[in-house]
C-alpha cells in the first residue's frame, strides 16, 4: 500500500540505533538535525503523480518500475529530475537507491540461478515485491570501510574490514562489519548490503549480498555532524534538504535465508558492484543535472545583482555551467537511448552513463569556481543573518550591500551563493560531487571496460595498411 | 538521375576559373593535387546504398532527405557518421553542406513568404529540386572576408568586404565580394552564397543569399596549399583523402531572380546564418566523431607499439579521447531527439548541437596532446619513407625503430601517427577544429542564445524567497 | 617601543564598536570567537628575531623595514613565508598589511608633493615613525562596497558606496562611507584607508587616503561569522588559527589633516592602488606559498594513511601541489630580485608578482580536488569528535577506519583533511583564494598593464619584414 | 682558437656519413636543407661577444664558461635566452648542448675517481679543453632508441636497442647501437654519447658514456625530413632558421679510451643522466623563453590586424602567453639563485627546473590554441604565396584580405601566423615541446625526486598533534 509522509515518519520509531555527534538519537523523526533529512524524505511520499499502476504489483512507487525499453530508462531519469528539482535541488535518495539495487540483483540472480541451479532470483523478487508493496524507504550500502587499499579483503590485518560472512546457520548467515558512505540509512526502512569490488576466491566469504530491515538487532548508524545546518545560523536551503550519510555497523547480524542474494559466489561479486554502479551513476547524471541547476541560477542572479551581466567573464562561467548541466542529460538521455538489455532488463549505456559522470566528477570544482568568481568575495566576508535582524546594524548593511538591486535583494542572493560557494555546504558537495557514486578513477574503468575500441583500431588499421613502404 | 563517380568527375571539366599557388588550373580532374580532393568527392557518388526512395522526388541521395522529425535526424547523424568512417575518417562534404543550407533557406524563405508576401520559398523548391534531381555536388560560400572586424559590412573602408549587391537588373542581380573557407567550391557544381551574419537596415545590400554554378561568369577559387599532401612524400592518409578551401571571388557575377533566395530582407540576414550554422554543427559533430576516430586507434596502436599500452597516463589520454569522441555523439543524438520544428522541418537542438560543438572545438588539443604524448618523440625525428625504402638505411631503421612490435610494424604505426600529431595536417587540423563550422565564441552565442534559464532563475527563486531576514 | 602580546592585546580594550553576529562585542580579547583572532594576532608579537635595529627607529618589526634593495624584497618574502610556517600555515596579517600600505603611500606622497608642492611626504613618514615606534598592530581598509560595478563612484545612486570626503573642516575632514573585506581590522590599532581603483575628475571627492585609530568616533567593525570554527566542534587548526573581516562603517567619521594622505589629488588615486596592489600580492604569494604547505603535507598523510601513496594519479596531484607552491615561490623570488626602483624604495616587479598571484588565484581549485580525491569520500561522511570520544562508538570507529595506518592515526589526520577540503573552511578558503589581494580580473590587468610586449613584437616584425611576396 | 663561421662551415667538409630522404649527402654545406642548419649553426660563430676571457683556457665560448655560482648560471641563462631572440627564436644548440653535458661529465667523473680510484676527470678536462680551444660544434646524442619500453637494456630482445661495448681492446672500446633525436648531429663535430637511464648490474655493458668525431668510423646520421621548410614552399622563418635531428648510428664505432667517460660503473649511468637532464632543461627554459616570443609577438600582431585587439577573449589568451613565457624565465632564474654546488659545479636548482619544465612541456598546447583562435580560419585556408606573387589573383587578395590593416600587411602576418600554428612547423614544435629534453612524465620524476616533502609534513604533523580526540 503507498504511504504518505506520516505513515513513512511513524515507520522509523523502530528502536534503530542511531548516533549523532556522540549521543544515541531516540527518535530521527524529532532529532533536530536528522528529522530534517527524514522530512525531507517523507516530502517523497508526499509527491504528486509519484505511483503509477503497474500490472503484476498495482498502485506502486515510480520509482520501482522495472525498466525494460529505452522509454522507461527516459521516464526514469525524468522522475529523478524532476524530484530533484521539486526538492529545492537536493537529490531525494530513499526510492531511487533501493530500486537502482533491486535491478541489478534481478540481473545477477537469474545468473547465478542459470550457472548454480541456484533460487536467488526468486528471493530477490519476493523482496522486490515485499518492497514495492509496502512502499519502502530504502538505502543501500556498498561501500566497505576498506583498510589497507593495496590489499584485497582476506588479506587486510583485520579480517572485518569488508563485510563478511562470520556464520552459517540453518536458517541463515551471521555478518560482521561496517559500511561507510550509506546515505540515509538511519531515516530508511530497509538496508540493502551489496559487495564493493571484484574478488578472487580467497575472498569468498566476502562475496555476500543481502537486506536487513534498519533496526535489525545488531545494525548500529554513526551519523555525519551535519553542520551545512548544524551550527549555521545562516543556512538557507539547508534549513530544510539534506541527506544524511552514516558510518553504517554489522555487529554480527543475523540474516535469513530468504534476504540472501548472494551468498560466496565470488565471480558475481564484481558484476554485481558494476550493475549496481551503472544504473547509480545514471541516477546521478540524473540528478546532478538538476542539482546544477542551483549553481546556475544562483549565478545569473548574483551576476544581475552586481551589474556584471554581460561582463565576458561571467558569459564563458554560465557556458561552463550550462555544459556541466547539459553533458549530463546528454549522457544520461543517450544511455537511455542505446540500453544494454540484460536478462530481459533494461541497463543505461554504461559508455554514456561514464562519460557524463566522469565530466561531472571532474569540473564541479569549475562550476564552483565560476560561481565564487562571479559572487566576488563578499560571500565569505558579509555579515550574518543575525546582523542582518539587528536594526542598528541593518541600516548600514542594508544601505551598503545594494548592487545593481537594492541591499535587501542582494543580500538574501548573496546568502544563498554563501551556502553553496564558501560554506561548509561547498566543501560537503566538492567532496560528494567527486566520490560519490564512484570516483574519477572509478568512472574512467566503468568507460574503458565497456568500450568498443574495435572501430577505431579497424579504421586505423586499414588506413596504414596501405602505406607501402 | 543518380550520378556515378565518373559522370561526377566529368562534369567539372565546365571552363571553371581555378588557381593553385599561383597558376591557372585547366583540369581540376587531372591536376594533381587537386584531383584527389575530387577523387574523394567521387568516392561519394559510389557510395553503396547513399539513395533512398524519396515519395516526391524518386531515388536520391539520403543527404538532401528533408528532416521532419527525430528519426530522420538521427538517420543524418548516422549518415555523415558512417560515410566519414568509409572515408577514412575524412569527411566528405560535397552534399552534406549543401543540403545543410537548403534546409535553411527552406526555413526562412517561408518566413519572410508570410511577412512581405515574395515567392522565396517557391525558388528554393524549384532550386532543391533541381539539385536532388541532378544529383550535384555542392558547396556554401558564407564566411565573408570581413575586413575590420570592429565594423559593420556598410561600415568597411572597402564597400566590397561583405559579398553584396552592386546592380538590381530587371533579370536579376550582379554580386560583388569575395567569401573565404568554401570547402571543395572548385570541385562542386553548385555553389551557394549566404550572409555571414545579423545585419541592419544599413547593410541591407548584404543581405543576400543565392546560388550560382561553380562555372559562372566572374566565379575564380583561389585555392590553399595542400601541403598536408603537396611536397609532402610522407602522406599517408592525405596521399588520398583530403578537401580543399579556396578563397572565392565574385567578380560582378549575375544571379537570374529565380536563384535568388533573400534579397535586402536585412532582418533574416542573422537567422538565416543562424539556422545555416546549427544545420552545419550538427553535420559536424557527426563527422568529427568519426574523424576523432582516427586519432584514437593510432593512440591504442603507438601505445602497444612501445610496450606502454596499461600505464596509467596512457590510459588517462584515452579515456580523454573517448570522452571526446562520445560527447560529441551524445550531442548528435540528443539534439535529434529534443529538435525544433520549425515550419515543418526538423531542426537539429541548438542548445546540445553547440554544447557539444563547443566541446569540440575547445578540446581536440588535447587529442593532439595525448597522441604526441603516447607516440614519443619519435614522430617528429624519424626518417623519411625514402630513407625506409633505401635498403642500405632500412637495414638500420628497421632495426633499431622496434618497440614492442616488430621494426616494420611500428614504422608504418609512426608514419602515420607523425601525420596525424606532428606534420602539416596536424596544423590545418588544428585550425579546422578550432574554427570551421564557428569558432568557440559562436558555439557559445549559439548556446546562450537559445537557452532557457527560467527553469534555474525560477529554482534559485524559490528557494530564496523562503530566506526570512 | 617593541610590545610583547600581553601589551598588544591590552591596547585592544578601548572602546572600539564591533559587532558580531548580531551582537555587540564589548571586549575583543575575552570574546569567544574573535579573541582567537586576536590570540592568532598576539603571537605576531611575541615570535622570536622578530625585530631589527633600525638605524632610524632603533629595534622595530622586521615588518616595517621600507625595502631599498632585492635583498630586502627577499628578506620580506621570507619572513612573511617563514612567520605563515610558524603560525600553522596561517597567514598573520596585522603589520604585513600595514607596511604594504605605507611602503605604497611613501611613493605616491613624493610624486603629489612634486607634482603639487604638497607636504603629504613628511605627514607620511611622521605617521610611519609613530606606527612602528609604538609598534603598532594595523589593517588596511581597501575594497569599497561598490555598488554598481558598471558605474564610476560619482554616478552611483547612493553617494556612500565607495568613501568620500563629506565635509572640510579647519582641522581636518569628515569622511563617510564603507569599506568591506578588511581583514584583522577589530583587533588591530590603526586603520588605513585606501582608495580602490583609478578615478576621475568627477569622483574627486572619493580620491581619499587617510588613517584612524580602530576606536575612532564613527567607525564600527561588522565582522563576518568565522564558522570554521563557531558552531563546529570539529575543527582542527581553526581552533586556534584564523583571522577575521569586517564590513568597516565609517559614519561621519573625523580625520585631522596629519593622517589625510591623498585628498582629491584624483588623478594618483589609481596608482596609489596599483602599488599597494603590487605590494600586497607580493605578501600574497609569500604567504599563500606557506599555506599550500598545509594541503601538500595533508595530501602526502593522507596518501599514506591509505595505502596509496605511489598511486600514479595520486602522484600527479602531489606535482600539481608542488607547482602550486613553488610558482608562488618563483614569483616571489623573481620579483624581488628585478624590483622596480621608485622613489628610492623598491617595488617587486609588477609583472612576476602578477604572474605568480593569478596562477595562484585560479589553481587554488586544483588543490582542494586533489586533496579530496586522495583522501577519499569519507571526509564527508566520517564521524564527528564527538562520536570519536563516545567510546561505546570509538570502539566501532576506531577499529574500521584503520587504512594502512592504525585507527586513531587516520582518524586524526583525516579529521584535519576534512578541515582543509570539505568544510566550511574549504568555502571559505576557495573564495579568499580567488578573490583576496585581487581577483584573477585584477591580475590580469595588472599583468598587461607593466608588460613590456616590443621585445616579442619587434622580433615577429623582424621575421616578417624579410618575407619577399 | 675561437672560429668564424667559414672555419666551422669547412670543418664539416670531413668525409661524415650523412642520409637525407633516402639519399646519401656528400656536403653538409651544400645541400639544400642541411646547408639550412648548417648556416643557422654558423651564425652562432659570427655572433658578437660571444667570448668571454677565460684565466685558464683564454678568449673562449661563453657557452663554456664552467658555471660556478648563481651569477654563472644567470648568465648562462641570458645567454641561451638572448642568442635564441638573435637567431629570430629559433635555438641554436650547438655549444649549448655540448656543455650541458660537460659539465654533467665533470661532476659525474669525480664522483667515479672518488669511489674507485679512476682517472676520468683527468680525461674530462683534456676532451674539454680539446673542445674549448679549438671552439667546437657539439651535438649530444643520448636518447637510446629503447625498444620495448617495458623492459631494461639487457632485456631487449635484440641487445643493440640500448648502445653497448660489444668489444673491450688494449687501445679502447667498441660500441654499437644507435641513438634517436641527435639535434645537429649532422653538422656538429663533436658527439657526445651518454646513458638515457638508471641502470642495473646487469645492464653493466650499457653503462657507458663517451665522444666520437662527427665522421668517426661507423658513425652514420639518418636526419630526419624537414618539411617544414622542405616541400613548402610558404615557409617564412624556416627558410633560414631550423635544426636537424637525425637518427644516429653506431655500427661497431672504436672509441679510444681517453675519450671513455663511464664503462661499466652502472650505478653512475641514472646520476649522469640525471644531471645532465637538469642543465639541459635549464637550456630549455631558457631558449624556450625566447622562442614563445614567436607567439606572443604574432598573436599581438596578428589581434592587431584583425582589429580584435581588445577583445576580451584575446586579452586572456595573451595572459595564458604571458604566463607560458614567464613562469619559464621566474624557474630559470630562481633555478640560478638557489643552485646545487656539487663537487664544485653549479647545478641549477632541478625543482625550479623542472616545475618550469614541467610548465612548459604541458602548456604549449594552449599557446598554439590562442594563436590560431586570434588569428582565424584563414592561416588554414590563404592562398599560397606563389598565388600572392601572380599579378592577376594579387589584385584579389590584396583587396580581400585587409583587415584593420592593409591587405599587404595582414598577408604577411597571417604568413608567419600559419607558419607558427598551421603548418608542417605547427605538428614539429607540437612534438618538441612535449617531448624534447624530457617529456611530463621525466619532469614530474625529476621534481618529485629532489623535493623536500620534510617542511610540509612537519606542519602538519605539528597541527594534527594539537587534535585531542
């Protein structure tokens, strides 16, 4: 049944363990700081057009649909859009995730279930419907904390360093270990756990892949300090969007049988952390285009407000930010246009998905850079918003901010360009804009791999056999 | 009637008016230099499948197909694409460029049709189909000579800077001026003048478009030094493939009305050199993706020619010239799928049409770059083709020119790679990449022009409006 | 007389008008946030060999020595180097800033007197001698708050938005007006304000430089929120390091006629700012190349904390950061030994010093990606010190974020990564970076301006006049 | 006896075995492009002042003044830089080269003298005393042809690939293999042969460094094709001024042994080349300094004929000009202010070094991209100069072709602008900027090799120290 934000809210007073900065949170639905994540995630189930009806399941989230044409990838890519764009430009991760997730693993299953004689695809799709039926929040959590990164799992000096299988039980596994990077796992309902990285057969035990609910016993969440709006007075949109990552701890876990999706087949552990990564990079291609879009306008306002419009400088910054914007619907409209369709399931393009990820990893810094070189350097050193209140202040502040437009116009631009150019914000998303969803390295791999150098290599190669010499 | 590469080659021996550094060329056909760009050209008209049935026009070449949708860009895109690559990564223009200009005036002829009630439209129908018909070979005259660039065509010191009009007869016009950069004018039929730019009502003698034969009265080409080929006895490519710019001159040349297409009508001056150059970025994206093609298998082939292919920087180079590659595919792609309709015709994206030609023109150094970087030093001092034939040096060259891969193998990669990223091709090609079809500052008007900001003005808005201070 | 940091932070208590946040501050010195900024600045006066015999003054501030020779530009470029090492790669501004000014207004003072008869020298120098007599801590008001950017001084709407003379009196003027951007202005002695851009003879009322004690009647200090450190418990360097700047009101604010320095003297305002410019970019890449020490040394931790430090990427970043600082080095040391000599004092050549600032200004970027890509994405997403001290969670945190070192080491070095490249000093630190002693706009400026081209031009002249065509 | 011209042009009239373009070359002074570099090298001995008095050798070549301390290497620097701006940008390698590897030889033979009890420096000074008193052409070969580049010296599959003893005699040695990218080695008289890399036991026999007369026995020169001039018939500078690379062959050459500098102290063979590299990238800063020139001057020119002068897109590119020109010289003579003194010699500094030739290598690229955006299509499409000489077209594009200058003027400008950016010249410049004397990759180990990482990591050691967690 489709939940509305209310009913979403009351599903995570679970008894989850959950800390912040220090403190055991009760309840993430009234925590100061991480109930404005959990809102902003519940204005997910609060949005128009949000369900479509789906003929296996019913009335279901958009978000789950399986895609399996180039339309549905295009239908896809805009709901992520365009939710981004209705929350304010801060991606909303609970359903995008989890579904990025659940096709991967449908893909997977069905090859090992053709290689083993296995019955994972079956699992999976009983969760899948468990999932969509009860309208799920979700996260997913990949990354391993990792250790040593010149060595592989089973080599590293602590053996809980990528998650790993420490029981086999009748009626399931026991796993030890932590995650890092899992966005809003703690205002989640489910956590999917998949694996990192390839693996050899040393590292079989770590070839595991499964679901938990987020208060299973055991599964402890070690919040970010938040402090884009924890401690900022002058927070604007981060009054009310942000997502929430955690340190996310396996302390011995339990696991049944039937939220196992991989279970020390080794071979699958890399595809299926290549499967996962396209499709959530083609999420991110998505969503950054729409995220981008707060830098942009943010710009052309700031540049109106000091009368520098059609200064050259500030033009080649907004072509900049149009390319960064524009590279990445290209890429994510291509990759949908020219799918993979694997075991009946539609996957993005993973050369086009690359490439646009790659040239958003690589040229947010630019994007900032235009921004702050546009903004000038009043946005690191203007005075707060309570100096703004202050009235004996506000009379000089107000009369002295003015630009082309009146100081109290330029001053509410100039907060905001302050949030995303020269606040803790800017220094959060540099650093998510080049790791997440993967690095440049990362991004340069999933390019190479998949590319068909055959029609260069042949063009070349009949242009110099003609050569004689 | 579909012409064959012969009776294409024959019809240029018309009395044309050709130089060639400095001498008068009877016989572009039998010149030697000359004759390969025609050689290229006719290759075209031997092509397999290059017709198509069209419903009113009967079989003709797929590149005059009006676009009227999505499909049919795509188709465009695919075209110039596969045809660059049949040609050895060489564009070969002679029907692309013309149909790129017809489309065009196809557009606005219609446009000042319905504001001043003329019969342009009727013209260039009549014109179009006498050239699908005949099945000729075409070129657009547009760029002007320009004189000062600070001024207005009215403004030069030389009336004669900007092609215009010098006598309105009751049978048509005489035309004056001279344009630059027409590629392949002396080996094409057919030769298409149009603005270079927006006009005022005092440029209003400049305003105009028309087309004449390559043999008109007063028509001369004045063609640039081929020495990509031309003094040049290690071509390798360019032994066959190449095209030819002339500066080309009208001298009091007279255009019967019915090939006249825009006359005095200042105002469309601009958006037919608008539409004109979104028609021809996206013809160029297209085959430049194709041409960076050979760039990037001689860049894998010189990497295992010297023993380097899996280390890091080569691999960074690499992914460099796919991204180069893609983009400008992505934006073939995705500016066939968002086009414009305009009365009737589908015209390419200008926004991903200029995102990706922009991308283009800023970042084919870096190709260069990476392939110098791969290939060594070597391209630049090895010895010549004569040297390898000489049996008493091959003995030494091809011994010590072994890399990884035999002394023979690796020669003829170098010869290759030296022409591409280190001789007289690699500077034309560098200008051409910078400058044809628009400069970097056009692609960025182009972009800017027509992009919709509202969607990131009205985000930004939004969310500051919500600041209480 | 020399003062050590107890006498400099009691001098501090004197009635001057700061406010922050909202609030006004009473006592600078005892003030959470802003006493840091004060304590930074204390310890300017208590560093070792800090002082030299002058033979004029007797022992003053090294600072405060007027450059004669190259060997003095040296000697300056390595105390402002060696001092920013001293204080934990934070710049120390207070006599830096000061000394800039005056060395400027001992230049410009001789050329008004000569060119006008004034006495302006003698007021400077007298004011000099009191300065570093008392050895006083100073801030130089500079960047007026503008308004408009595409209109003169005179032309904006508002009189007050850059400052101007108000009323002439017997004794002195009345200036009004605002001064954003003034660094180290609430806890210093003395400020001096400059004008900042060239003028005309209709702005000549702006064309004004004079000094006032910080508590002069008018003048208040609005200093931004230093949320590096306020409101975030996890800062590391910014617990004890940071400087602070304020919107500077001054509100009919009196000057008598010993301490006005230029008074509508219009036609030298221009250059007056030119050469602090010159001067303070010199302090600037003397300083800056001290503070990329911070992101190389994180860079080479962090690097290793990893496991990844013979990474070739990781490699490439660390050269980037090398060439970061040592071209500030290089500029700085070039332009010391190729001084302009004016007025007997020495200038560093405008030209290396502008060279060096604007690879400075637009490569800071460079250096916050590879920090972050080097140290990975748990800089956004780690645990907060907090959480590190919680021990039921240390337990946790301590065990997983081992990498090639042990826990509490990665933590610890990570902790301060995230301080430089993803937090609210990262912001803050990218616009500085940018903007701070001139935009990269300004560099550029300053670069052409004193550039001398004839040298490349009469050369290419040279070539090309042997060319017979 | 320091020579003229004459007396050096005579002495390559000595029998040497030179191939151009497959055909054996009875005199250097004759043919018709190796008299090219021939007389550019000649001009070196024609050039006033270009002795210095020397209290051990008399009236000698500054180029081989045994640099002592940092004034030395100032002059060295001036020198190399001033005689490339002499000989119209183009560097003139024939003393420059020879001394680099002198003096990197007499450091290098003490070295060995100390460690084993040999007697190299004796024969290091004799072979230099020899080259300075009868003022001897040198050319360096030292770049080994290298094979598989994956794979040491003795592990080539053919054991010639890197040059070797193949004979140990009472009277000397005899060596085989051959050497690529010998500047001048066609008309110099002397070659100095040197290891390209650092060495293992087993490449002993590889380890070897020593001098041969230009028409030694067995010593043959393949010079590479010169296209630039040869087959061009529009070169502009290039008809007088270019050197010659030659692929350079040892088939089993004697070598005495008072001409052996190195034989089998393998461990010798990385400091040589080491060395030997830093002096010649200082030469490289040094003339490439000079030789930007070139671009800078036609690029303000050029700007200057199209009457874009002031544009501000032009205005950047002559900034990224500036910058490319001067970050050289500042590492030059930073470089030369803080030297190594090693056994006696001055070494510039190799950090200084080699970030400004690091600079240079990677940014080349971009100074040719400036020049062809300022300059236009038309240096890829203007007629040939055969064309401009022929009355009858004259008259057309001396018309057509004005800009904001006479069309006279603007043809010659734009000659020598696509000489420089799209010609044959254009692809070799390319190839040598990132390549000669090292490419990216030597001069990122060669800074990372000599650098202090000490300062940087013991801050921030200091600083994260101070964290309590």
């Amino acid at each position: 049944m489709p939940r509305g934000p209310g009913e979403y809210l009351d599903s995570l007073k679970d008894g989850r363990v959950v800390y912040y900065r220090g403190k055991a949170v009760n309840d993430v639905t009234t925590h100061p700081i991480i109930s404005v994540a959990a809102k902003h995630a519940a204005d997910l189930f609060g949005a128009e057009d949000r369900l479509y009806d789906d003929p296996n399941y019913g009335k279901i989230s958009r978000y789950f649909k399986i895609p399996r044409s180039t339309n549905d990838l295009i239908d896809r890519h805009r709901l992520i859009y365009n939710d981004t764009m209705r929350f304010d430009g801060m991606f909303n991760i609970v359903q995008a995730i989890g579904s990025d997730a659940l096709f991967s693993l449908m893909i997977i299953a069905r090859k090992v279930d053709t290689k083993y004689g296995t019955h994972y695809l079956d699992r999976v799709m009983k969760y899948y419907e468990y999932v969509v039926k009860n309208d799920l929040a979700m996260a997913v959590a990949q990354t391993d904390v990792k250790g040593d990164r010149s060595k592989r799992p089973h080599e590293q000096p602590d053996p809980d360093l990528y998650v790993r299988v420490v029981e086999v039980r009748d009626d399931g596994i026991v796993v030890n270990g932590a995650k890092i990077h899992t966005t809003q796992g703690p205002v989640a309902n489910e956590i999917v756990f998949l694996p990192y990285r390839a693996m050899v057969e040393g590292d079989r035990d770590y070839a595991v892949a499964f679901a938990v609910p987020a208060n299973a016993k055991g599964v402890k969440f070690i919040v970010r300090p938040a402090l884009e709006y924890d401690g900022n007075p002058n927070a604007v949109n981060a009054r009310a969007r942000f997502e929430v990552e955690s340190l996310t701890i396996l302390d011995h876990v339990f696991v049944p049988w039937d939220r196992v999706f991989l279970f020390r087949e080794w071979e699958f552990a890399g595809p299926l952390a290549w499967y996962f990564a396209t499709y959530h990079r083609f999420t991110a291609v998505s969503y950054r285009a729409a995220t981008s879009n707060l830098y942009l306008g943010a710009a052309l306002l700031a540049a109106r407000a000091n009368g520098i419009e059609n200064a050259p400088h500030v033009r080649d910054w907004i072509v900049q930010m149009i390319m960064y914007k524009e590279i990445m619907r290209m890429g994510a409209i291509t990759a949908a246009l020219e799918p993979l369709i694997d075991e009946g399931v539609a996957v993005p393009n993973p050369v086009y998905t690359n490439v646009s990820k790659l040239y958003s990893n690589a040229h947010f810094v630019d994007v900032v850079h235009g921004l702050i070189d546009i903004a000038g350097g009043l946005i690191a050193t203007m005075p707060s918003h309570d100096d703004y209140a202050n009235p004996e202040e506000r009379q000089y502040i107000s009369k002295y901010i003015r630009g082309a437009v009146d100081g109290d116009t330029r001053y509410r631009i100039m907060s905001f360009v302050r949030e995303l150019a020269s606040s803790h914000l800017t220094g959060y998303l540099l650093t998510a804009m080049i790791h997440a969803e993967g690095s440049e390295a990362a991004s340069k791999i999933g390019m190479i791999r998949e590319y068909n150098f055959k029609e260069a290599e042949d063009l070349v190669n009949r242009v110099i056999s003609r050569l004689r010499i």
